[in-house]
C-alpha cells in the first residue's frame, strides 16, 4: 500500500511519493467499459494455454522473477468476462512451492477504491453528500493543528486534497514490529491529528492514507455497521467475488490459496510476512483479493454495476496529482488516471509490506493486474535510486506491455 511504510530514500521516496510509475494504478473510462458490454458473473473460465497472450506474460512474468522478486502473478480479462491466470516464481521460498495462479494477495491501496465505492454509494442513498464537512459526520473528531473538520470536505477525503498528515509515517516503519499489532481506526486517526496540517485544505494534492482511514470511520457512522460488512454486502457479495474481503479485526492469516510475501530490514534479506496484522492499513490498504478478481471488480465499478454512471463521472473528476514523473496524474474520488501506450486507464494500485500490486482497465474494457510478492526496496538499496527505481519501472512494463497487447 502506498505510505504504509516509511524507508529512508532520496525525494521523492518510493514509499511516500511512489517513484516512477510506483503511484499509478489504472482502470478504463466509464463509455468505454460499457460498451465492451456484460460480463460473466463468478469465476472466469481459463482461455487455452496456446493463447499467445498467455504465453507473453509467462515471458513477462518471468523477467520480474529474474529482476528479484520472489515470485509474480498475473491475470488478464477480457470484457466478455473470460480470464487468463499466469504465475511464476517460488510461492514459498522454503520449500520451492510453485506460486499458485489466481492466489489471494493483500492489495494495498486498492482498497481505496472499495472504500470510495460505498461512500458514493451512501451518497446515492442520500445518507453522505461530498460537499459537506467532516464534521457533520463525525462531529469533534477532527482536529488539531491547521486541522479544522469544518473546513474539510467528503470530496477533499476522497481526492487527497484535505492536508492532513500521514499515519502511517509513525505506524509503519518498522513492519515486522507491526506484523502482530492491532492498532483501531480511531488510534490511527489520532495519531495523524498529533502533527500539524500539511496545509490548509482544497488548497493542493497530497497523497495521506489518513483521508481513507477518516473514510472508513465516516462509513460505520453513518451505516452504524462495520466497514468489512459494509465492503462484503455492497461489493463482494453482488459481485459474487469468493476470495476479495476486508479482514476483520485481529485477523492475521490470509483465508485461501495464496502466495507468501516478503519484506527485508535490508534489502535483499527476505524474511516472510504473510501473517500479519494488516489494522495499520485498514480502510486505506487491508482489502484481500486475487488478480482476477480485483479486475472483475475494476470492471464493474467502472461499467456503473456498483454505482450509476452519474457517481463514475463524478469519480473520475480529477485534480492533478503533485508528481513530477508523471505530469499527466489525476487523482479522483479513489481512483486514479493515467496515460499508457493504449490510451487514459483508470484504477489505483497498492504497496503493502509483502506485495505490490499494479493494475488497470484499458479503453476496450480489458482489465489486467499485476501482483508480486515484495517491494521494491526490499530487493534493492533504497539509497540508491539507480539500482532501485528500475525495480519500480519493470512492474509497470509488463502492466504496460500487457494491458496494450491484449
């Protein structure tokens, strides 16, 4: 997930600013997916293994594998719903398990755009309007330094535009003395609103997980239901997605076939972190899920199954994203733009201690995400930008190359 953790790196750091490409996770415009039409509900039936597309990405995934990370894998759907699953590299490097393709994976900061899914839902319901204050919701929760819940709206939460200070820059730095902790919601909001406002807000864009935590806890007022049921009743279940959940609290092992992920205290000293207590992300980066089904669910929220048309349009207005590799950034309500060699794709995208995941819809409606399982600055010296950006660069290649050649 982005920001979950806190690495001494040169500016712009991969872990706060995302270097290149690190920040971007893609999805497809809302006419164009639905114009690729209905797709298949459930799992996605497997093409052939003769599909060229297949085997590109076996050779794609592969290099990922060669670049250091422990292992990768990948799915590729289509818009009438059917599903390539690629995977390569050691599942578990105790014992050379092969990586299961299709395996459950902590997806970081895509848990955003669940997060902003149900807020626009809520405002379609009538019970959240964007434009009004924080404080209306959560009366005297909000405060602090330049930090004033009147003055920060539900669209600034949602967009990143409401100044208030990164959590996690005190909660995550040290993930291994995290891996068991269960930290609440609420801590984790009170411990941003001890430091001071990045500045005031509407004035500018800065990425803070802080704005989806405060989000998280907006839901369970107003539903007076927690987050992960909220997350299960409106996406998961009417989706009919079987391995996509937001854990609930104090779990720590993953509930399916999944792949270990891997950390270092320094780099390229892997140490497993599978299990884990992922709280210090919660509503900004806890979601569970597999590629493919991270795709259906990128399909449908951006095809208007989940919200009308009217609320895609209003999440994919965006405000430029202060982020000097990528110029053509926008950030929306949860979801964010991005240009590649097939055109503007929509979605997020997410770093967590164990997996990076990066992910997008093109134009035609075809969805890819790609998963593997460590970050960069764990198989390289986050000091050295030169050894370590590519590491940021080749997850985003074959995202790239892939979403372009299917």
């Amino acid at each position: 997930m982005d920001a979950l953790t806190h690495t001494p790196t040169p500016s712009p750091t991969p872990d706060r600013r995302r270097a290149p490409r690190g920040r971007i996770a893609l999805a497809a415009t809302t006419a164009a997916v639905l114009v690729a039409g209905a797709l298949a509900f459930g799992a996605a039936a497997r093409t052939t293994a003769a599909d060229p597309v297949e085997s590109a990405l076996e050779q794609r995934l592969q290099s990922l594998v060669d670049a250091g990370y422990p292992a990768a894998l990948a799915s590729v759907t289509r818009p009438d719903g059917t599903s390539i699953e690629v995977s390569a590299g050691d599942g578990d490097l105790s014992s050379d398990r092969k990586t299961p393709a299709d395996a459950e994976v902590r997806i970081g900061s895509n848990t955003k755009m669940f997060v902003a899914t149900v807020v626009m839902q809520l405002v379609e319901e009538g019970a959240v309007s964007l434009d009004e204050p924080i404080e209306t919701y959560l009366p005297g929760v909000v405060a602090g330094d330049g930090i004033d819940g009147a003055a920060i709206t539900v669209r600034d939460l949602l967009r990143q535009t409401s100044g208030l200070p990164e959590s996690s820059e005190v909660v995550a730095t040290d993930p291994f003395g995290m891996q068991d902790v269960y930290i609440s919601g609420r801590d984790l909001l009170d411990i941003a609103l001890a430091q001071p406002a990045s500045f005031a807000s509407g004035e500018r864009w800065e990425y803070s997980n802080t704005n989806y935590i405060l989000l998280g806890l907006l839901i369970e007022r107003v539903a007076q239901r927690p987050l992960w049921e909220q997350i299960d009743e409106r996406i998961v279940e009417p989706l009919r997605l079987e391995h996509t959940y937001l854990p609930v609290p104090g779990e720590r092992e993953l509930r399916g076939a999944h792949v270990e992920g891997y950390h270092a205290d320094f780099p390229g000293e892997l140490r497993e972190i599978t299990d884990m207590d992922p709280a210090f992300g919660w509503a900004a980066g806890a979601v569970v899920s597999t590629p493919t089904e991270l795709n259906r669910f990128m399909q449908a929220l951006f095809g208007g199954e989940l919200v009308s048309a009217e609320s895609v349009a209003l999440m994919q207005d965006t405000v430029a994203a202060d982020d000097p590799f990528h110029p053509d950034l926008g950030y929306g309500l949860g979801v964010q733009s991005y240009s590649l060699e097939c055109g503007m794709v929509w979605g997020h995208g997410g770093d967590i201690p164990g997996t990076q995941t990066r992910n997008a819809v093109a134009p035609d409606g075809t969805a890819v995400t790609i998963a593997v399982t460590a970050l960069p600055w764990a198989i390289a010296d986050p000091a050295d930008e030169a050894v370590l950006l590519p590491k940021y660069e080749v997850v985003m290649d074959v995202l790239d190359e892939t979403l372009c050649d299917s």
